[in-house]
C-alpha cells in the first residue's frame, strides 16, 4: 500500500500535468474548428506522456553522481563507493572503492557502450575504470587537469576507448586514447596512451573558457581515405563548430590535431549567448532509424538566457578549403526558460535548472524539487512533475543515448520515465504553425487528425489563390462533397472543380460504381465545355486545347471506369454527340469496343480505309461480314488483304455475298481480288466447301477461261475427292460464252467428262479441239486395265472422225499403228468410201497378213517349250521319291555335339542334322513372332497329347495318334522347313548380334 506522501505527490503530479495540458489545449483550439466527418472521441483523463516510476533501490549512503549508457547504471554515494550495475542483470551489483583519502568526486563520464568510465576529482586527478577491471587506474597524464566534459569515441572496442576529447576547467581541448589493459597494468605503467592538447580557448576568450560540453561525429567519407569531421564544443557562453578532415586508420596522433590546427589562426565559428552559469550542458539526440547512432539529428544548450536549440543538418562531402566555414547547425531558436508556476501552497520553487535532456519534441528540465517537460516545438510547458522532500532534492536527470530511457534521481531514490507516445499532439503543433506536410507526417495513424489537417491546408491554398492545390486537399477529406464543389462553382473555377472531381473519383472503391458514374460523367462534360471554349480560340491557344483533349482521354480510358462507361455509354455518347466531338466520339467508341459504331461513322464519311483499320483493331468477324459488302466496292484490294490477314478465323463461305456483290459491275480489280482470295482459300487454307469451289470456277468461266482446265487438272480426277460440284461446272463450260474461250471451255468439258467417267463423250468433245486429246482418253491406263472392249469402241471413234471428217486415208493409215492391238485394217475398212482403191492400204493388208503368221508361230514355240518343261518336272519327281540319306552310328547333332541316334533327330539335305529339341532351341530365337508363337502352341498341344495316353480306348487312341502326327507335321513345316545353318532363315539373321545379352561373353 502507498504511503500517505506517495499518494499526494501523485496527486501533485496529475494535477499540474492536467493544468498544462489544458492550458495547452485552449491555446491551441482559439482559431475556428474544423468540420469534419470523422467525430472526436478522444478522453480527457490520457495517460501522460512522460510518467514515472520509481526503481525499486535503496541506497546505503546519498547518491552524489550517476550515469547510464547503454544499460550499464553507474552510480558513486558519499563515501567514494561506486556501484557498477547492469539493468539487465540487476541483482548483480558491482562495487568498487574509488580512492582514500579526503578528495571528493567532482563529475564521472560513462562512454556510450557502457564499457569505460572516467572519474573526475576536485583534486584534479583522474581515473579510469574498464568493464572488466575493479580495480580503478590512476591517469597520470590527466593529472593537474579539471575534467569538465568528454567527447567519446562512438566506436570504442573491447581494448581501447579510440580518440577522445576533453575539455578542462582551463579551456583546453585534450586527446587521448585508453587501453583497457589488464589488471597487471596498474602496477607496470599508466593505461593513457596519449594525452595532448589540441586547441586552447583561454587564448582568445577574456572571460571564463571552461570547455563544459564536447561531441564529435562524423559527417562523410571520401574515396581518398579521408572522413570529414564535426566537433562542437561550449564554453559557458559560447557554443564552437569545428570542421576537418582526417585520414582513416592514419596512425598518427592526435588524430584531431589536423582539424583544430587551422583554427590557430582563425577563429572558429561560434554562437554567443550572454550570460554565465556554472552547469551549461551540451546534448545531441542521435536518430534511431536504421540502427545507425553514428549522426545526431538535433542539439540542446544549457545557457544563461535559454535553451539553445536546433537542428544538425546532414551534411555531404565537400570541398576541404570550405569545410572550415560550413555551418552544420539548422532552424536554430532559443527556448526561454518557463515562469515560475506553484501550484503547490507548501513547497517553495527553486528556479535553478541542474540539467536538461532533449527528446525528439520535448524538453525536460530538472530543478531541485520537481521536472518540467517544455514542448520544442510551441515552447509550451506540457507537463510538470513535483517530487517532495522525502527523498531528498532532485541531484540530475541523464538520458542513456542508446536506449532512450530517461532516468531522475535524488539523495536517496532513483526514478525511471516511461515516454508514452511523445508524438501525440505534434501534427497539431505544426498545423498551427502552418507546417501543413510535416503536420500530416504525424498524424498518418489518425485518419480524423489527417482529415484536419488536409481541410486546414485545403482552406489555406483556398484563401491564397492556390485553387488547384486546394481542390486536391478538399478531395482527400471528409467533407461535405456539395459543399466544396459548390465553393469551386460559385467562384467560377473549374479547373480547380475537375481537379477536386478527378482526385476524388481516384479515391472511390471499386464497388462505388454509382459515385464513380456520376463524378466521371461530370468530369466528361466539364471537359468538354472547356474544349468548346478552346476550339474556338484554336489559333490563340492550340496548346491548350491539345492537352485538354488528352486529359479527356486519359479520363475516358481509365481502366477502373471501363464498366462505368460501358453500363452509362449513351450519355457519353450523347454527350460527345450535343457537342460535336466527333473525334472523342469515335476515340470513346473504340474504347468501348463498339466497332460496329465507329465503321459504320466512317463508311457514312466514306473514310472506307479507316474503317477497314477499326475492323481489324476487332476482333468481332460478323463485323466483317456485315460491312465486307461495301468495302469490296471501293477497297478491294486492302479488304482482301485483310481476310487474308485472318486466315482460317474468317468463314469464306459467309464472303460469298460480298465477292457477288463486287464482281456483278465487271470492274477488273474487284473480279481479281475476288479470285485472289477464292484461290488463297482452296490452296493455302485448303477449304473443302463445294460453294467456294463452284463461284471460284464460275469466276474463272467468265473472266479467266484459261484457269479452268489447270485448276480442273489441280482437283483430280477422283470424284470422292474434287470439291466442285461436277455437274454444275459441266453446265458452265457447255453455257454459251466468248468465241474465243470457247476452245478452252471444250478442254475443260473434255477434263469433266472423264472425271464423270463419260469416256465417250469426252472423245467426242475432244474431237471438236484435238485429235491427240482425244487419243489421249483412249489411251487412259485405267481402260487398258478394265475395259479393253471401251477402248477399241472409243478408238474406232477416233478412227471414224480421221476417215470421215478428216478424209486422210494416209494417216487413217498410221492410226492403225498407234492404236496398239486394238485395231486391224478390218476395223476400218468400212470407214472408207466406195471409190477408194486397195492400193491405198495394200501394204497395211500385208503388214496385217505378216502379223498373223508371226502370232502362230509364236504360239506354236510356246507349245514346244511348255511339252519339254512337263517332261522335266516329271523327273525330278521321280528323282525326289527315290533319294535317301545314310545316318551313322557316330554322326552327332550340329548343336549340342552328341550322338545324333540317341533321341529323335532331324536330317537335311545338306547333311546338316539336329536333334528335335536341339532344332527347336536353335531355330525359335530366328524365327519371325507369328511362326514362334505358332510353333510354342504346337509344343504345347504335342506336349498335352504325350500326357493323356493311358486308359484310353482304341478308337481314342488312333485319333490321338493321327492328331500327334498332324501336329509333328505342322511342327516340321514351321521349324524344319529349312536348314537353319545354310537356309534363307540363316541369311535372314545375319543382322543379329551373336549374343542378345551384353553380359555374355565368348567363352
């Protein structure tokens, strides 16, 4: 349970905190409120945001000093004991005995790992003390020097500190380097490396040059080795900058030595505030993003006047001559220090400040009986936190620059602040103070907060004139979308009104399809008033007028408004038509894939070319069906280039309106393109339909009788195979037409009639243009295979027209020759004329004789041989019946190598024998899989017969014994039927390898 004075010291605190707080607020809430369409829900009664919490730590003796970095707690008590903690491990305390003797502590500096620390005696002595040391070391080189302040290295290994500066009650900037050596070390030699001065104050300062706060950083690295270096340092009226350059991993000691020297004779860049206290303070707050703690972010100054304090610019490499004058310090001001405020009747206020710690928006200040937390950006005090008597006067407040935690401590307590949302109140803070994008960065998590400060920043450009930035601001608010657009409207800006409209119709879901037509229909027609207004100042501003039109565009073909546009397409489309926007008109169209729309726009403008493009921007074939017609009257050429473009996705057979349509004028180069594509379908896309081929041959017929017989060659003669109809081409080639194409049509009927097999009337119509095609027919190879008795009648024809028609007796003569066989002087001798003599075919009635008499003597010498080949084969029957083989009792079987008598064998005429088993192994690899299989179900059937033998009968028995001799024939007739060593059945195997197996071998 609390005590009595634990719990009004709470009540101290809240109530001080609550009266800041709403102090602060009134201050903030005088200008007009904002309308909104978020509500405020925040509570009155917030958790502060600095609250403390006091360490459960007792201390046996008052704590003079403490220090924290990086969770490492050093603390010394009045008798020179240091208490060496780890946060982590609280219950491990380490202490050490400082030194004997009569000499106080004057200050203690712990360096930002937690590893090291230094110990400053009013005796002007120093000590050291590692993390893994207990035993504290004497700085001998330190000796006749007040340590005021420290500029640690941030980089510090396990063995050394690396360079650091000091700065003493005399105005001298030291260097030094400490190894953390070993405990032997104490006894063998000092731990200081080096300790040497680099720069004097006290030379150029009358009045006191005690250098009470260093920092140094790095600020850049160059590619020549070098790093660029910033020091600050304050005196206690003075704050310096020091800029140089250092080589990296030189050697060369002081390190610094090469950026103070140039300040020998000139003076370094300063700050002077007057005034003189005793504790000026200099901290940096060091940024946390990244994990990088190596560049502070800003900076505080304890001085007489204030706190001074600013940003630290991020700085680039640059020249070296211009680093000695760069100032890295930004938005400089000087916090004065809060009036003095009691709320508490029985305590008495101490004005002093001991020190300060900055966060990233406060600072807190320490006296000796209570904590103020001062706001760096309003300097408004927004908090103030009261300690009692209890545990004695407030001693310091220290910051641990690693973790950020803020820890207070008093005689005889420690105490550690939580910081709880620092930024809570900032975006309002800048928006008061007009800093509108820094204001919106804090308040991103606060959609109510954002939408205030957008509205604050919406009216602000509103009232400067800014109309297009304030109509992006009103956009992304809350507010009423009536009332804004109204605002644009009535002070007559519209461009300002399509800006707010098109940032909010970029906000809209994609479910909002409602507010998405309405703002994009509004848009479309804004737009095109203004392209109104343009057109007619076109020569004045053409600029103007194309940027707007693309801005409609761009709107109109926005991805997310394609459903909008398309469920509202005839507004816009009457929209686009009321103002005469033909080009946007179409433009629309063809985003919307309307096609139909846009080549029906440009056949009414006869633009037949364009409309032919827009046709293949689609990919809609009826559309090309249904506009073909008139492109094929004044483009035939591109439109057939572009069926053809399309290959097989367009149906020929629906183009046949549009090729009719075009070649009924006669015009050549309709008919042409109409056959050009004819034929690019039959030959490359390979189209079957009857009604292709049919208006491709009637087009031929009549523009290209030429083409009709090699395209009737091309089809074939099958008719299961032509694609025209064969009748119907028949009928067009016997139709009247040109004298001059007539030959050519007859060819072409010739070609019809013997496809339709009409042998005889291919002849005769043949006859009408050549002799030679007509023989031609005759001669077909498929009549002299089928129908000998059709050739003859369709040679006696040919024959008859050379008599008759032609009346040349001479070359009726030679027709005889030509026929073959099939026609004898007998033939046609009732061809010719009565008044023919016979001397005129007397030599062909004794060429015919002589052919007569030479037949029968061929006949009879094929008689002869046919006697004498009879008489042959009878012998070598005879011979075969008779012959017979000798077996010894020592031949033995080709395979195996044994006696051939021991089982059943087969003998060859070529003296090659096996036994019948040794056969089959032999010859079942080199027989075909037909014969194998045969002759394994054969095995199989001898096999099942030898088995079933007992207790048959007789009758059974025989018919057993004719089956197994019927199987041994069939077996010898599928295996035996050859020599397997000398037979055909050897030479068809001499491709196989002698072993199938690859792991056989030859033994």
């Amino acid at each position: 349970m609390a005590s009595i004075l634990d719990q009004y010291e709470a009540t101290i605190s809240r109530t001080t905190t609550s009266s800041r707080t709403m102090r602060s607020s009134s201050n903030m809430n005088n200008n007009e409120p904002v309308s909104s369409g978020y509500i405020n829900t925040r509570v009155e009664d917030e958790i502060p945001i600095f609250s403390k919490s006091k360490i459960n730590f007792k201390p046996q003796e008052p704590i003079t000093h403490l220090c924290i970095c990086n969770n490492m707690l050093c603390m010394v008590m009045s008798r020179r004991l240091l208490l060496r903690i780890n946060l982590l491990d609280p219950d491990n305390v380490d202490e050490v005995d400082l030194f004997r003797g009569d000499d106080e502590v004057y200050k203690i500096y712990l360096d930002p790992t937690g590893q090291y620390l230094l110990v400053s005696l009013k005796s002007e002595e120093t000590l050291f003390l590692s993390a893994n040391s207990r035993r504290p070391k004497a700085l001998n080189k330190f000796k006749g020097h007040k340590v005021e302040s420290v500029g640690w290295c941030r980089t510090a290994s396990e063995n050394t500190t690396g360079p650091v500066l000091v700065g003493t009650s005399r105005g001298l900037i030291m260097e030094c380097s400490i190894e953390a050596g070993e405990e032997t070390k104490f006894f063998g030699g000092s731990v200081d490396q080096y300790f040497k001065q680099v720069f004097n104050f006290g030379k150029s300062d009358n009045q006191s040059s005690a250098v009470m706060g260093l920092e140094y950083f790095s600020t850049a690295t160059r590619s020549n080795g070098k790093s660029d270096y910033c020091i600050f340092a304050i005196t206690p009226s003075r704050l310096f900058q020091f800029n140089g350059s250092i080589y990296n991993n030189s050697g060369d000691v002081p390190v610094f030595q090469t950026i103070f020297a140039p300040y020998e004779n000139i003076p370094p860049r300063y700050i002077d505030l007057p005034g003189f206290i005793d504790n000026s303070q200099l901290i940096f707050l060091y940024s946390s993003k990244g994990n990088t703690m190596q560049v502070p972010t800003q900076f505080a100054w304890l001085a007489a006047p204030g706190i001074y304090v600013g940003d630290v610019k991020s700085s680039q490499a640059m020249d070296e001559s211009a680093l000695q004058q760069r100032s890295l310090v930004a938005n400089p001001k000087l916090i004065s220090y809060p009036a003095a405020e009691n709320n508490n009747p029985f305590a008495e206020e101490n004005t002093n400040v001991l020190n300060i710690v900055l966060t990233e928006f406060h600072i807190l200040l320490l006296y000796s009986d209570r904590l103020k937390a001062v706001c760096s950006l309003n300097e408004q005090v927004i908090c103030e936190d009261v300690y009692t008597s209890r545990y004695g006067q407030l001693v310091g407040l220290i910051r641990d620059p690693i973790l950020n935690t803020i820890w207070a401590y008093t005689e005889r307590a420690i105490f550690k602040y939580k910081v709880v949302k620092e930024s809570r109140d900032v975006w309002q803070m800048y928006l008061d103070m007009g800093k509108f994008d820094l204001a919106r960065e804090y308040c991103r998590d606060n959609p109510a907060n954002l939408d205030q400060v957008c509205t604050k920043q919406a009216e602000h450009a509103f009232e400067k004139g800014q109309y297009q930035e304030s109509a992006l601001y009103y956009a992304i608010t809350q507010n009423s979308f009536e009332d804004v657009a109204l605002k644009f409207i009535r002070a007559d800006k519209e461009n300002a009104l399509r800006a707010f409209l098109q940032k909010k119709l970029s906000g809209l879901k994609e479910n909002e399809t409602v507010q998405m037509t309405m703002l994009s229909t509004w848009l479309v027609e804004l737009y095109l008033n203004h392209l109104g207004r343009l057109r007619e100042n076109e020569e004045r501003d053409p600029e103007s007028l194309q940027k707007c039109q693309e801005n409609l565009r761009k709107l109109l073909a926005q991805g997310r408004l394609k459903d909008c546009f398309q469920q509202n397409c005839a507004t816009i489309y009457d929209l686009l038509i009321s103002h005469g926007d033909i080009e946007d008109y179409v433009f629309f169209a063809v985003l919307m894939q309307d096609y139909e729309r846009v080549v029906n726009h440009h056949v009414q403008n006869e633009a037949y070319t364009a409309a032919l493009e827009a046709l293949r921007k689609q990919n809609d074939i009826s559309l090309y069906y249904k506009f073909s017609p008139v492109l094929m009257q004044h483009i035939p050429t591109a439109t057939v280039d572009s069926w053809i473009d399309l290959k097989d996705r367009i149906d020929p057979k629906h183009l046949i309106p549009s090729l009719i349509n075009c070649t009924q004028s006669g015009h050549r180069e309709q008919w042409m393109e109409a056959v050009r594509y004819l034929e690019y379908c039959t030959t490359d896309l390979h189209c079957t339909d009857p009604a292709i081929h049919n208006y491709l041959l009637s087009l031929y017929v009549k523009y290209q009788p030429e083409s009709v017989t090699n395209y009737l060659k091309d089809q074939g003669e099958d008719q299961a195979e032509i694609h025209y109809d064969v009748k119907y081409a028949l009928r067009l080639c016997l139709g009247d037409g040109d004298e001059k194409a007539k030959p050519l049509l007859r060819r072409a009927c010739v070609t019809i009639y013997t496809v339709m097999c009409l042998y005889e009337e291919a002849v005769s119509m043949a006859l009408q243009v050549d002799v030679e095609l007509a023989k031609s027919i005759a001669d077909r190879r498929e009549l002299e295979e089928e129908d000998e008795e059709l050739r003859k009648k369709l040679w006696l024809q040919i024959a008859k027209h050379v008599v008759q028609e032609d009346k040349d007796i001479s070359r009726a003569m030679k027709f005889l020759q030509e026929s073959g066989d099939l026609l004898k002087i007998e033939d046609i001798l009732p061809f010719f004329p009565d008044f023919v003599t016979i001397d005129h075919f007397k030599d062909a009635l004794c060429e015919s004789l002589a052919e007569y008499n030479k037949h029968i003597d061929e006949l009879k010498e094929e008689m002869d041989d046919a006697t004498t080949s009879a008489h042959s084969i009878r012998g070598n029957i005879q011979d075969t019946r008779n012959r017979h083989l000798v077996v010894g009792e020592t031949d033995r079987c080709w395979s195996c190598g044994r006696q051939l008598l021991t089982r059943g064998f087969y003998l060859f005429p070529c003296q090659h024998a096996f036994h019948s088993d040794c056969l089959w192994i032999e010859a079942k690899p080199l027989l075909i899989d037909t014969k194998r299989e045969i002759a394994e179900q054969l095995h199989r059937e001898l096999a099942a017969l030898n088995q079933s033998q007992s207790g048959q009968s007789d009758d059974a028995m025989k018919e057993r014994r004719l089956r197994r001799q019927k199987l041994v024939l069939q077996l010898d007739e599928t295996i035996a039927n050859e020599c397997i060593l000398c037979g055909e059945i050897a030479v068809r195997a001499i491709d196989k390898p002698f072993f199938i197996d690859e792991t056989d071998d030859w033994s």
